[in-house]
C-alpha cells in the first residue's frame, strides 16, 4: 500500500539510540538517527511513534521515532531536555567583555524542528552567514580574509562603537562612531545582535548593519557569540550557522610531549590551554549544535579560509534545509 510520499521533513535535535529507549514498542522496528540528521516522517498516524526514514539513507524501510509531543513529554530524558549552563567565556574577540545577549530560552524542548528544501532564488537577498567559534578559532580573521579576497561578494556588517574616531578611520566604514548614550538608546530598543565592552568602550552590531549589507546583494558574514543565533534565525536573514573549532590534538598524556599542539598555528600551548579549548568547544556543541548547519574544523588558517570559501559559493548555488517557518 504505497501511499503518496510524505512532504513532512524533520530536522532531529536529538540523537536517538532505540536500543537504549524503554519506551518503545519494539526496539528492531526502531529508526536510530543523530542530532542534525533530516528525517522523512511517512507517517504521524499514531499519537506516539511516527514512521520515519533518514534522508540520505539507501535502506529504503520505514522505522519508529518518537512523536514529537511524545518526546516532549519524555521530560526526564536528559537528551529531550536542554540542559542549561552558563558558558564560562572570557573571550569576545580577545576582549575580556561579557557579550550581552541573553538566552533565555533555556527549557526549550529539543525535538524536531520542521524543514524544508531551500535554495535562494536570484533576485532574493543573500543568505546571512554566521560565523560562532570555540575558544582559539578566530574567527574574526577567518571571516576578515575571505571578504578582503572578495569583497564585491562579501561584506561584514560595520559595527557601532563608543570608541573616539581614529585620524585614518572613517564614519561608517570601520565603525559608526556613537555617543554611549546613543549607544545605550540602542541597546535598550533592541537594535543589537549582540554588544560588549572591551577598554571600557562598547562595541556592538546592529540589525540594521546588516540589512544594509544585504541591500547591496552582498552576503553577510557577522561572528557573533553563540546566544546571539536566537535572535538571528529569523526568515529574514535565513542564516546559515557555521561553528569553527579548531582541530586539538588528543589530550597530552596519550601523546609524545615533543608535538608541537595546534600543529604550530597556536604559538605556544599549555595542556590547561588545550583542555580550555576543548571544553569549550564541548559546551558550544552540546548547547548550541542544534543550530549549527556545518561545522569547520579548522586546522590552520588557509585551509580553513579555502574551506569556508567553497561554503560560501555552495551556498549561493545549492539547495539547503531550512525551517519551514522561513519560507512563506
Ligand atoms: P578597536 O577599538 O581596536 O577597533 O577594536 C577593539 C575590539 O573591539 C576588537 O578587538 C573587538 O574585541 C571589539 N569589537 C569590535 N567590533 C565589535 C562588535 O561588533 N561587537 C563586539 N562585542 N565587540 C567588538
């Protein structure tokens, strides 16, 4: 009884192993999936386990997945939850500034999100691109480098800040040059993606900076720490989220002491530093991957800026999943 192909497409938020759920009817029957994996949802029938197949996957047989109120009500399972924690962070571009935007959605359940295929048309507005980095990706240089090799393509969104004007600087082209009481208005009306303090100056970026960009046809690139994301998936910009680490080697102890870590690109290294870098990256995966289209691991600078380059030009070209929400 081959019905109609279902049009229903889930992004998974969660991993999960039917081998390991009490739950289900019948764990041979189950479909296991990953976090970030789309999922073809042929059936929603039963209030409590739909039909799915991966996207992707040759086996062509439908399996179990958890409905998404039933995972909902699952609100034990650690993994249908989002845990809350604070990121301890100490970076914003090597300030020592807190970014100030806040998350507050912190019991969000983690189930499906609905998708659908997506590719931009020629006369819309290019993709906003959103760069978020662990600890030592530097993705501000990153993203520096690819719009100076091409920046009838690509463009950052000029930051304001209450720094005075250097003499060689120029209005609205390194910086809208704000009073603090502007920039407070600002900040207080919502007009920030995300804002900090770095030398007791306030530096931050505007909405509006990056609608100007997208005005003359260029894409986008912002780096932005990772609570911003919120506020940015939205059907305007349909940004395309790529999280940067940088590759570490394994922890010290199961590596000869002589390798230099960071294959040199980090200068000198300490095993603290490394484990910093790693837990750092940890926590941006487990709070915030679901948000994440692509990860680049970085290994050092030129192949990263090659490798976000072919992002770049795939994305213009190819089709991608979106949130169906993003399109009409
Ligand atoms: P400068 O005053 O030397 O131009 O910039 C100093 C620092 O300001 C940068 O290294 C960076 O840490 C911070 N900064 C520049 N633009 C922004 C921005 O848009 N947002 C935030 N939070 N910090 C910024």
């Amino acid at each position: 009884d081959k019905l109609k192909e279902s049009k229903v497409f889930m992004r998974a938020l969660f991993d999960y192993t039917p081998l390991e759920d009490k739950a289900t009817p019948c764990q041979e029957a189950g479909l296991p999936f990953k976090r970030g994996d789309i999922l073809q949802v042929v059936s929603q029938h039963d209030q409590t386990w739909w039909q799915a197949k991966r996207v992707g996957d040759c086996n062509l047989r439908a399996g179990l997945v958890p409905s998404k109120q039933f995972q909902e009500s699952k609100s034990s399972s650690p993994s249908g939850l989002r845990r809350s924690f604070r990121l301890s962070r100490k970076d914003r571009r090597g300030s020592s500034g807190e970014a100030n935007v806040s998350d507050q959605n912190d019991t969000e359940f983690l189930t499906y999100e609905e998708v659908t295929r997506y590719q931009q048309k020629p006369n819309e507005r290019p993709r906003l691109v959103v760069l978020i980095g662990s600890l030592g990706a530097r993705i501000n240089e990153l993203k520096q480098k690819v719009i100076a090799e091409n920046p009838h393509r690509y463009a950052v969104a000029v930051p304001h800040t209450t720094r005075p004007k250097k003499s060689h600087e120029k209005e609205g082209v390194e910086y809208h040059f704000v009073t603090k009481q502007a920039f407070d208005a600002d900040a207080q009306n919502n007009k920030f993606i995300e804002y900090g303090e770095y030398k007791e100056n306030l530096y931050g970026t505007s909405i509006e900076a990056i609608r100007s960009v997208q005005a003359k046809n260029k894409m986008c690139l912002v780096d932005v720490q990772p609570e911003a994301l919120k506020a940015l998936r939205t059907a305007e910009f349909k940004p395309y989220v790529i999280f940067v680490k940088p590759r570490l080697p394994e922890s010290r102890r199961r590596r000869s002491a002589a390798t230099s870590p960071g294959g040199g690109e980090h200068g000198r290294i300490t095993e603290e530093d490394l484990q910093e870098m790693r837990l750092s990256a940890q926590q941006i995966d487990q709070q915030y991957g679901h948000q994440v289209d692509r990860v680049l691991i970085k290994e050092d600078n030129a192949s990263a800026c090659a490798e976000l380059r072919s992002i770049l030009e795939r994305l213009e070209r190819e089709t991608f999943w979106v949130p169906v929400s993003w399109v009409k």
